[in-house]
C-alpha cells in the first residue's frame, strides 16, 4: 500500500510503461523529485537507447514484471494501446491493490483504467500540455509545462497535484466528460501550426528561388535556412501577440479587408501547388469569420 506524507506522495518506486518519448522525460523528472523509477519496459532500438541513456539505473523488464515492482506505475504508451494494456494487466492480476496507476493520454480520463480501479488500484490521468519530439529539451521543457489531471476523487486529485508540482509543472483539473474536446484543442494548436508553418516556408522558399540573395546560403528544402529565419521572428511575434492579446493580434489583409491582396494570394499559391492554396483559401476563410471580414473578402475566399 502506498503511503503518504500529508497529501504529498512519499517517495515511490515508479514503474514505467514504455520508455518512449513521454514516458522517459516524466521518469526522469519523477527521479529528479527523488522518487526512483525501478523499472520500464522498452522494445524499439530508440526506447531501449533512451531507457539506457536517461534511466542508466533502472531495469527493462516486461510489462508485467514492471507494473509488479511498482508504487506509481505510469503508463506511457499510443492512445490505441492504451485501452489493450490496461486490460491485459488487469486479466493477469500484474497490478498490486494500492498501486497509483497514472497514464499519460491527453483524450482519456479514468474511466479507461476501470478494469485496474476495480482490483484496488488508484486511478489518475496526468497528461503534459507539451509536444514530445525524442530530443533533449523534451526533458528540459518539462518545468513550468502545465498538465491536464483527472482523478476520481478529491485524494486523487491531490496525489496528481503533487506529482505534477514536483516534476516542475503547473496543474489543472479536466473534467473526465471534457478530455477530447481538451485533446482536440491542444492538438489543433500543435499539430495544425507545423502544417502552417511548413506550408509557409515551402511558399516562401519557391518565392525566393532563382532569386539574388546578397551571398547568403542557396536555397533548399533543408531546416534552419534563410526561409525560417525570415518566417520565425515574424511565427514568434504572432504567436505572443495572440497569447497576451488575443484576436487583436490580427494583422494583414484580411483585417485590412483587402480583397484583391487575398486574391492575389491565392493565385500566386495555386501556381506554386494547388494543396497548399486549398489550406490557404480554409485558413483564411475561418480567419475572415473570426475577424467579420467584409463581404468581398469571404465572397473572394468561398469561390
């Protein structure tokens, strides 16, 4: 049975399932708290390499043998196996009564873990509001990175509020009816910005093309190039300035009601690959929407 000092966790055995991108930059973080990860489970080359580089102390065990070694099991695996994994341990009893079981998916409160809170286990969501790329900073990010938590009970709640506090980050409670509406806005900003951004700079690279830039690198399809130096200060203020204000952050022509600039767009886009004027003409339609552009711009957009 786990114990308690307060409302905050005693120091825990962690078990992680798998070492994956998520899974190891909360262990790491957990085991910076002074908590200590025991075991995880990892079956790719990139997962052992990453158990091995940032858990160098801890065994790799099978699933089962690492849900059996812990206290706070974290289960870190795809949304799609989530679901597999909590009822293989439950049928296999892997689980001791009392166990803190907490997965890491964003679309899922509890309930998903109702076959384990049945056998005496307690049930918590903790989901980092963060994107997970495999790379050092997944771990540096972690502080101050806010994390969505749904529990069944006030305890549980303050058990993953504890955990959440300890690792650096900010917590805050979903409503276990609001997870995939909370999973789809996140998703919507983090996702949908890369397809932007990448549509952008492939514009403005095929606009750059051909074209003298004062001894600077060619242009290329590679990251880190003249295109993103140009696109990411201006990405970055947008970015703030519709943080700390909002839809005033709203520049260019569609708030400017500028028609023809937009048609102009849209043409000059079309030329360079139709798919990409189609996500142009979608994204500047809802832009009009939110900004009540006028009827010649909308008319321009919906054709």
């Amino acid at each position: 049975m786990v114990q308690f000092d307060g409302l905050r966790p005693a120091r825990l055995k962690v078990g992680v399932i798998s070492a994956g991108r998520v899974g190891t930059a909360l262990g790491v973080a957990l085991e910076r708290a002074d908590h200590v990860v025991v075991a995880c489970s990892a079956v790719s080359r990139a997962s052992l390499q990453r158990a091995e580089r940032w858990l160098p102390d801890t065994s790799v065990l099978p699933p089962p043998d690492v849900a059996a070694a812990a206290e706070l099991l974290l289960l870190a695996v795809p949304d799609t196996e989530l679901a597999g994994l909590v009822s293989g341990l439950a049928a296999t009893s892997a689980v001791r009564p009392g166990t803190l079981v907490a997965h890491t998916s964003g679309a899922n409160g509890v309930g998903i873990l109702a076959p384990l809170t049945r056998q005496g286990c307690i049930p918590l969501a903790i989901h980092p509001a963060m994107t997970f790329t495999g790379s050092d900073e997944d771990i540096s990010r972690l502080p101050d990175t806010c994390f969505g938590i749904t529990a069944a009970d006030g305890v549980g709640y303050a058990i993953a509020q504890s955990l959440v506090l300890e690792m650096g980050g900010e917590p805050f409670s979903v409503r276990e009816d609001a997870r995939i509406l909370y999973h789809a806005a996140l998703a919507h900003a983090s996702n949908h910005i890369v397809t932007v951004l990448a549509d952008a700079l492939e514009a403005l690279r095929a606009a750059l093309r051909g074209s003298e830039l004062l001894g600077q690198q060619c242009v290329d399809d590679q990251p880190g190039g003249i295109a993103e130096r140009i696109i990411g200060p201006l990405a970055r203020a947008a970015l703030e300035n519709t943080l700390q204000r909002g839809q005033a952050a709203l520049t260019g022509p569609i708030a400017r009601g500028d028609a023809a600039a937009v048609a102009g767009h849209l043409a000059a886009l079309t030329g360079v690959d139709p798919q990409l004027a189609h996500a142009y003409r979608v994204n500047a339609l809802r832009t009009a929407q939110r900004a009540h552009a006028p009827a010649d711009v909308v008319e321009v957009l919906a054709r």
